[in-house]
C-alpha cells in the first residue's frame, strides 16, 4: 500500500469505527471490539508510514481546492509523524483503560462516548498530518466540536458550565485570533502551505511578524498559554479517561503542535530567530510555567492538580518552540511526546483512585499505596517522567530544551525550568509520600476496595512501562526530531 | 428555440400559474401545480446560469421590441447566479410546503397560499431578471403584495401585526423608490439600467441624481431589512407560517440586495459612489452595528424563530458589510453570502417548521430535551447553526474568510474585531439551543420519539447538506460571486 494510502486509511478508520460504534449500541461487547478493531488498524497503518518518514520521504496528498489556492490537503513530515504516533499508539491503550472506567463507574451513554472519542482520534491524525494551514484550523475546530459531547457527558448544570468555558475559550480564541492569523498569514504571504523554512518573505516588517506571532499564540487556545488556559481546568468534569486521551494528549497537544508547526513552517525558525518582535514569547510562556505551577501547588482536586501541572508542560514546548534553537525545537517535538505519555499515565491512576476508592482528593490518598500498590507504582513513574528524573522520558526532553537555552544563552528561561522543576516536585512528590508513607485516616468514609478493574490497570501499567522504555529507546524519536532542524 | 425565451419563460410560467391555482381552488392541485413550476424555475436558472458561463450576458428583448425602448431582460453572472438561489430555495421549500402549511393554515386558504406563494417568486425572479428600473419596481411590489399576504395567514394573530407593520415599510420602500427611478428618469430620459448607466455620466446636473441615489438606496434598505430599518422582519418571519418563513428568509432580503447592488455599481458607481459620498462608510458602519446589536438581540430572544430572525438582520449585515468594503474580495464575500446564507437560513427555518409541527411551539423553555425526541431535526440545526457561526468546513466559513480578507486588504483592523465578535455571538445564540436541546431534561410526560416526518426532514436535510457541501466545493458558490464581483467592480470602471 502506498504511503498516501495509509494516511487516507489512517483517518478514515476510526471514523468508520465511530460509525460500527454506533451502529452496534446494542451490543456493547461487539461496539468495544469495534473500538479496538479500530484503534488497532489506525495504529498499524500510522506504524507502516514510519519508515517512509524516516528515509526523508514525505507523502503528499490533495483531495480539491476549498479556497482557490487552499487546498484540504495533507503531508506528512517528522513533527507530524512524532503527533500522529502518540496519538495512535495511546488510541488503543485508552481504548482498554476507558472499558473499565465506563464500565465500572456504570456511565450513561457509552456509545455516544465511544464515537466521539474515536472520531476526536480522527480529527488529530487529520492535524497531525495537515499540509496547510486551513486544513490544520478545519480539523482543530472539528475536533474542539467534536469533544464537546466528551466534556458535557454528565449533561448536568455543572457540565453545562464547564462546557460554556470549554466552548468559548477554544472557540472564542480561534474563530477570533486563529482565523485572523491565517489570514493575514494568506494576504502577506500569498501561501499558507507548511513550507521547510517557512513563507515569510523578506518584505514583512517586523512589527507584523511581532502581531502575527502573537495571534497564532493566543489564537490556537488548545496551546492553554495564559490567560488563554482556563477551559483546560474546566474540561475536567468530563470522564476520567477523556481528560486522559484528550486533554492531557491529542487535544492539548494538537494545540502545541499546531504552535510548533507554525514557528518552524510558517514563521521559519532561521527567519525569526533574534528578531526584537518574538522575544516576549519566552516571558510569556515562562510565566504561564511558573503560574500554572503554583495554582497545581494549591490545588487540593486530584485532576485539577494534573490540569494546571498540564498547562505547565504546555508551555514547556511552546518556550522550547519560542527559543529558536536547533536543541530546543527537538526537545520540543520530544516533550509533546514524554508528556504525552507521562500525563496519560498519570490521568489513568487519577481515574483509577475514583473508580476504586471514590476518591478525588490530594489529602484522602493517605496510605492508598497499600490497597493499589500497581495504580500507585504507575503513578510514581508518571511523576518522575514530569519531574524530569532518569530513568523516566521527560528527562530526555527536558534536557533538550535546557541545552536549547543554554546554546541560545536564554537565562531566564533556564531559570524557569529550575524553578519548574522544584515546584513539579513539590506538587507531586507529596502524594506520593502521603500514598506510601502516611497511614490511612479512618473518618467513616472508608470502605474495602482493592485495585480499579483489570482493563484500567493494565492500561496503566502499558503507559508506566512506556514511559521507562522511552527513555532507553529515545533514539528513535530523537531521529525524527532531528529532521526537523537537519542536523 | 424554446431555449432562446428561456429568461421570459422564467417569470411567465410562476405569473400564469398563480390564476390557474386560484381557478381550480383545489389546495392539493394548488399544491402540485405549484411544486412543478418551481422545479420548471429551477431548470430554467440552472440552463441560463451555463448559458452565461459559456456565452457571456444574455439580453432577452420582451415582446422582441429593441432595448433600451422596450424591456430588456438581462442575464448576466450577477443576475443568473442570484435566479439559481432564488429557484433552488423555492423548489426545495415547496415539497416541504404541504404537510407544514396543512398543519399551520386553515384548509380553505391552501390554494389562496400557493397562488401567492407563485406569485412572490414570480415576482422575486422578475425583480432579478429584469434589466429595466421601472419592471424593478412592478415585480418588486408583486412579491411585497404576495408577501404580505402569505405572512398574514400564519396562525397566530400576531402575524396579521406583523404583516401590516411589513405592508407600511415595504410600502414607504418601494415609494421611495420608484421616486428615485422617476428622478432618474427625469434625467437621463430611460429606464433601461444598463442605457441609464451610460447616460448618467453625460448628465451635469448632479443634485437630482443624489437626491436619486438617497431615494433608491433607503428605498432598497428599508427592503432589505438594514439595521436600522429592520424592524418589520422578526415579526414577519416570526409569525409566517414556517414554509413561508424558510422561502422569505432565505430570498425577499437577498434579491433586494441585489438590486441595491445593481445600482450603486452598476449604475451610480461610476461617478457617485466612490468619490466623495460617504455612502460606503455609512454602509459599513451600518453593517457593523447590525452585526452586533442583532445579535445581542438574538442572544436573548426566548422565540426560536425570532431568534433566527434577528440572526438573518445580523447576517444581512454580513452581506451589506461586504458590499461597503468595496474591494473583489469584500463583493465576492457579500454574492457568496447571498447564497450561503440563503441556504443556511432556510434550512433552520425548515427544520424549527418540523419542530412547531410536533411540539406546538418554538418558545426555547418548552424545547428542553428536545434532541432525545427529534434527534435527526436537532442535528440538523446544530450543523446549520455552525454555518451561522462560520466554522471551517460550513458555507457560512467561505464568507467569513473573505470578508475578513477584504477588511484586511482595506487594512480595517475595527471591522475584522467586528466579524470576530459576531462569529462569537452567533455561537453564543446557537449555543443556547444546544444547550437547551441536548443539556436539559425533558420535561416528564414528553413524548418519547417523535422525529418531524420525511418530508419535512428531507427537503430539510438536503439544504442542511448544502450547508455542508458548500463549506468544501466551492466551485459553484465562490466562483459564481467572484465572476458576479468582478463584473460589478469592472462596471465601476
């Protein structure tokens, strides 16, 4: 099968999956084997088209013309490879983890939940492998669309609340920012395609460049760059396993992927580097750091701790991506995956607590270890990931965004990792101590339980190993990586 | 030869069918008679859209005497484009028309209502077709006159209110323009609009032909429902019965804005519209207040077509705006809009026509869990209601892009902060049947499932598709406007 082939299928696939999902709600066991059916053949085709990458090839496709010189088009290229890869190797996994969550917490419309999420699946691979920009903003609005049912699943005045923010900060910014940017982008540039060095031309002032950067920042809201952050939080109330997949993997990071593709695609990382106009962005972004941080710090709610410690490693690869260095940009491309896979592993054991335990506290974990002693040994492997401590993938990534900064003599933004660090350790490290160390406080509440389904922590324990292996086997994505700045 | 009287076969077939219908008084033939016609309509424009592809502007002698002494019926990429939305809409809406207006309007006025139903779009593809100033003017009040009588047969009393208040305005309308033809015609000594374009530029006199202007252009505002000249339209559309809603909506406001858009660039542009008059940037402002206030009205109307109907007097602000930006991209966006809001507008007023249907009433507060009962209807105002708000892969997104193109172009940073917050609202309306449809229990003792019957739902859908379809083949729809807007520019020159 041809490269153009696998990337049609890749897409199509789970929309066909959404489709037997649907058509199947009668019977759940077969609507969850559709899913895995699904999961599985996107996985193998995104896994076939890695070679192709690899050996520097980059398949095109052009189905028509919306706009006459604008396309719906796609092209694969190393970062979109690397965001394909995540999206489709996590696909399965929580596939396996959300049939336990659904089932053991005894969820209302699963069905409903099962299509979107598959059809959320396919809008990221369809950004993951977008040739332009307006095929990029078509499917990265979708997707918002598309996870609205996921947050609103309760259908309560509280998922009602949080799906106004959710809408109208994702929404808002991009039907505003976003588009304008595009725009502009096609009125300076004459092209939106994603072109190696970017499209700016030498004529654009920069004071334009400036304006430019700063509504594709602020205007791809999935990006969760403050104030542009708080639907990210608000997106909790939907079922664990959402907030797993999507908003701490393929919606949050179509965000910062989309960021990233747009500094090396559109703006030329050569063409803006040392420019006056893009030099806020590493305070901006290194605030967003810092700020984010602190508020998980304070933050007693399990999965709001993990949303604000989210928006913090967002910010993280858009820092990367804001200091225009060949080490930073791959470190970069490699933090959306070692978080990725961190995060994943951590939302998992968040859910796996409520689905246990009933519980969604920092402070009630005390002593948990001993009752989920699997759902907490993921849990550590995910915090060290984050913090950044070997032998766990986020020290990869850290280390080259920390050289990035280094080589592009950047000290504050190193500063701002050092300080990060500290504070990912200072909100993580203790639940864990409470989890192995405290002693369970009976306040009546207590009831017997053991470990969350099968399904969940063998999810768990996939992402957890995951997450160690990257870091032995960082070789790989560290190669696609460095196509992109072809060192 | 038949195809050669193809542009006056276009008007006569409706014109002769409304007698016929009201000579047979059978509602059911009324009906069949009716629905034929404008299928044949929609032939004929499809025809004469190629025709003029492939051949350029088609000018139809009436009665074969020559202009510019006899009528001329000119056909040309503005005109035949608009006659494909007009004959398009009217032949979806009418399969539909049946079992609506069966439940909605008393079973001794059928036939009364499809005579007029063929008389308005009789006079609504006269009024595009027509290459004479005066035939504007006849066709105009034949579809005002038809109109305000299908509006006045909606059910509810309000909708008597609603269509006197729409027969005083149209009326001041028209008046005012017919003053300013007569003042053209005092001038220029034609009323052929293609002669008078040329004529006016040897006229020296110029005072008269502003005075012309200013008639012709609140004439045609009040006609198309321009903020602040609105307020005959949501009760108009409000209290219609809901196939008369969906064809007015998606039609009387859009042909009239074709006629403004024949006169200001087709026959003032040369000499008056650009240089010196203010005239575009009060067109603009206007547009962009009605794009804002509208829409904050919309935001809190509790009547779902209400609602709708101030989202139309917003999104005619779309079009408008586009017109007063004065560049390719913002008149491709303005004849784009035209047709996509066409489309999008109808198909939401079709769909709430099935809802009225089964639950009596299109209050928001009594529409709570409504998606459980009509799934298939309330999908299908969540995908048109995204063409409303312009997001990617919808027609509403191909206006949208354009217009914030042409403001970028006229480098208007205020107009594009403007579009933006409009999308947003538009959002925020939409949003609140979302709400409402899907986040709401139903009320307990609601029908369980109880979907709008086919053939609501299937004329319906098939525009829900446009809306759709639209959004990614553009071949039609932008390329139509973008030759329409050059052809309009390039009179100008």
């Amino acid at each position: 099968m041809t490269a153009q082939n696998l990337m049609l299928l890749a897409m199509s696939t789970p929309v066909l999956g959404a489709l037997g999902v649907a058509l199947t709600q009668r019977s759940p066991n077969l609507r969850e084997t559709l899913s895995f059916i699904a999961a599985g053949i996107a996985l193998v085709c995104v896994l076939l088209l890695v070679p192709e990458v690899y050996a520097g090839g980059r398949p095109e496709i052009v189905l028509f013309e919306i706009l006459p010189g604008a396309a719906l088009a796609f092209r694969l290229e190393p970062l979109g490879m690397l965001f394909a890869l995540v999206a489709a190797v996590l696909w399965p996994v929580s596939t396996l983890y959300s049939i336990g969550y659904m089932r053991g917490n005894d969820e209302s419309h699963q069905t409903r939940f099962f299509a979107c999420f598959a059809l959320a699946i396919a809008c990221t691979l369809g950004i993951a492998f977008s040739a332009n920009l307006l095929t990029l903003f078509l499917f990265y609005e979708v997707l918002t669309l598309i996870t609205y049912p996921l947050v609103t699943h309760h259908q309560d005045e509280e998922a009602r609340k949080a799906g106004r923010v959710y809408l109208g900060f994702l929404l808002g910014s991009s039907l505003s920012l976003m588009l304008i940017a595009i725009i502009a982008t096609w009125m300076m540039a004459g092209t939106i395609e994603f072109t190696p060095g970017g499209v700016l031309g030498a004529d654009i002032s920069n004071a334009a460049i400036g304006g430019l950067l700063a509504l594709f920042i602020f205007g791809i809201g999935k990006a969760a760059v403050m104030p542009f952050h708080r639907w990210l939080p608000a997106a909790m109330v939907a079922p664990t396993p959402v907030s797993a997949l999507l908003h701490a993997v393929a919606v949050v990071k179509a965000g910062v992927f989309s960021v990233v593709k747009v500094v090396i695609y559109i703006f030329g990382v050569e063409r803006i580097a040392g420019l006056s106009s893009v030099d806020w962005l590493p305070f901006v972004t290194g605030f967003t750091i810092i700020a984010a941080s602190v508020v998980a710090l304070r933050s007693d709610n399990l999965k709001r701790r993990l949303a604000y410690s989210t928006i913090s490693q967002l910010s993280y690869v858009v820092l990367a991506a804001a200091l225009l260095t060949p080490l930073s940009i791959i470190g970069a491309a490699l933090h959306i995956v070692s978080h990725a896979v961190g995060k994943i592993t951590l939302f998992f054991a968040a859910g796996a607590i409520y689905t246990a335990a009933h519980k969604t506290k920092v402070s009630e974990l005390d002593g948990i270890a001993k009752r989920m002693p699997w759902t907490m040994a993921a849990f550590t492997v995910g915090t060290l990931s984050l913090i950044g401590i070997p032998p766990a993938a986020g020290f990869y990534s850290k280390w080259y965004i920390v050289l990035g900064a280094a080589e592009g003599e950047h000290w504050m933004a190193l500063a701002v990792l050092a300080a990060s660090t500290l504070l990912n350790a200072a909100y993580f490290l203790p639940i864990i101590y409470a989890a192995y160390f405290r002693e369970p406080v009976d306040d009546g509440h207590e009831h017997a339980h053991g470990e969350a389904p099968w399904p969940m922590v063998a999810a768990m324990v996939i992402t957890a190993t995951g997450v160690l292996a990257l870091f032995f086997g960082m070789e790989f994505p560290l190669a696609l990586a460095r196509q992109l700045v072809s060192l | 030869m038949i195809l050669d009287h193809l542009p006056a076969l276009q008007v006569v077939v409706p014109l002769l069918a409304a007698p016929l219908i009201v000579l047979l008084r059978s509602g059911r033939l009324g009906w069949l008679i009716a629905t034929a016609v404008s299928w044949t309509g929609l032939v004929i424009a499809v025809l004469l859209f190629l025709r003029v592809q492939d051949a350029g502007t088609i000018s139809y002698a009436m009665g074969s005497w020559a202009p510019p002494w006899g009528i001329e019926y000119r056909v040309d990429a503005l005109s035949s484009y608009v006659l494909v939305l007009v004959s398009l809409l009217a032949a979806v809406v009418l399969p539909y028309a049946r079992l609506s207006i069966a439940a909605e309007v008393p079973s001794d006025r059928h036939y009364l209502l499809y005579a007029m139903f063929a008389l308005c779009l009789c006079g609504l593809l006269g009024i595009t077709i027509t290459g004479d100033a005066f035939n504007v003017f006849v066709f105009l009040e034949i579809s005002s006159l038809s109109g305000y009588v299908l509006i006045a047969l909606g059910r509810d009393r309000r909708a008597l209110r609603s269509a006197f208040q729409y027969l005083i305005m149209g009326t001041i309308g028209a008046t005012f323009y017919v003053i300013g033809v007569g003042l053209l015609y005092l001038m220029t000594g034609t009323l052929n609009l293609a002669d008078m374009a040329t004529r006016l530029g040897a006229v020296q006199e110029v005072r008269p032909v502003l005075a012309a202007l200013a008639f012709i252009t609140v004439g045609l505002s009040l006609k198309i429902a321009l903020f602040p000249l609105h307020i005959w339209l949501p009760g108009a559309y409000a209290y219609a019965p809901s196939a008369v809603s969906a064809f007015m909506a998606g039609t009387v406001t859009k042909v009239s804005v074709y006629v403004l858009l024949r006169f200001m660039f087709g026959i003032f542009g040369v000499r008056l519209v650009l240089p010196g008059l203010p005239l575009l940037e009060i067109l603009t402002l206007l547009s962009a207040v009605a794009m804002v206030v509208a829409s904050l009205v919309a935001l809190l109307e509790r009547d779902l077509k209400r609602l709708l109907a101030y989202s139309s007097v917003a999104q005619i602000g779309y079009i408008t705006l586009g017109l007063g930006l004065g560049n390719v991209d913002g008149m491709t966006a303005s004849v784009v809009h035209l047709f996509n809001h066409g489309v999008t507008k109808t198909a939401l007023f079709m769909l709430v026509g099935g809802i009225v249907l089964r639950t009596g009433s299109c209050q928001l507060d009594a529409l709570a869990g409504l998606a459980r009962r009509m799934p298939v209807t309330c999908f299908g105002v969540v995908l048109a209601g995204l063409s409303l708000i312009g997001v990617p892969g919808t027609a509403g997104f191909i206006t949208k892009w354009h217009l914030v193109l042409s403001a970028l172009q006229a480098g208007q940073w205020w107009i594009v902060v403007v579009i933006a917050a409009s999308s947003l609202l538009a959002a925020a309306y939409v949003w609140r049947f979302v709400e409402i449809a899907y986040l709401r229990a139903a009320p307990t003792g609601a029908a369980s499932r109880e979907e709008a019957p086919l053939q609501l739902l299937v004329p319906a859908w098939l525009l829900v598709a446009a809306c759709i379809y639209f959004g990614f083949d553009t071949s039609f729809s932008l390329a139509g406007a973008r030759d329409a807007a050059v052809m309009l520019l390039e009179g100008m020159r």
